[in-house]
C-alpha cells in the first residue's frame, strides 16, 4: 500500500487536467515506507502524447536530484489516460515499465470526477495487479 496525502493526489489530478487531452507524466519520491513526500511534474515529449507519455530526460534528471538532496527514492510514477473512466495499464505502459520496485499511478479523465488507481508492474512477466492507495491529511513538505 502506499500512502498520499489529499494536497498530492490533488496535485497530479491537476497536472492531468492541465496537460489533458494530452497525457501527463511524472514522479513521486518519498520513504521506504512507501510514504510520498514530493511529486515532481514533468514534460511529456512523446511523439504521439494523445495515446502514450515519455518524460523529459531533462525532468527526469532534475527530478531524481531533487529526490537524492531531500534524501528520498523513487516511490512511484505516474501518467494520465484522458479518456479512459477506469484506468489500467495499456500494453505499452507494461512493455515500458522499467522501475519494477515503483507503483504506477494512472489517472482517468473520462467520467466527470477524475479517478486516480495504484498498480504494481512487471515489465519482464508482461503482467501488472491493482495496488492499494490509502488518501490522508496530511502537511506535505
């Protein structure tokens, strides 16, 4: 299970909302016990940003400095699907999963309420399952 606090989970909702109808993308570093600290928003540079997402090499970089200065790691990374009203990962996102220890996080824009789900991906198996996300209060840092 990994842990956000309403303030994250309300700042990637936005950043899909922003980037929509286009995918966003991005990452979340925080604890070893699965606790989120900092999401960190990237540019999407895909070729075809409708259907799929590709971070900033740029972004990813400045990204994973920040996370190793604030003494974080990488906990999970997330994306939108802008139509979708239940998402789950598509066969690209498995095929490009490479960071099996992080939980993808995938927004849907279909419905009017955006919904936001938790997965664990296995790139080498070509498989993925639900993870539990728990919401709370919480200050952010």
């Amino acid at each position: 299970m990994i842990v956000l606090t309403h303030i994250q989970v309300a700042e990637v909702l936005s950043h899909a909302i922003k980037e929509a109808p286009k995918e966003c993308c991005g990452l979340i570093g925080g604890t070893t016990d699965r606790n989120m600290k900092s999401v960190y928003r990237t540019r999407n540079v895909a070729a075809a940003p409708l259907v799929t997402y590709e971070a900033a090499p740029e972004d990813l970089f400045a990204a994973q400095r920040a996370m190793r200065a604030r003494g974080e790691e990488l906990i999970a990374i997330y994306h939108s699907h802008p139509r979708s009203k239940d998402p789950r990962p598509s066969e690209t996102d498995v095929r490009l999963a490479y960071y099996p220890s992080a939980v993808y996080l995938i927004v849907g824009l279909g419905s009017e309420e955006p919904c936001l789900r938790a997965f664990r991906i296995s790139e080498r198996a070509g498989s993925w399952e639900a993870a539990e996300i728990e919401i709370v209060a919480g200050s952010d840092q």
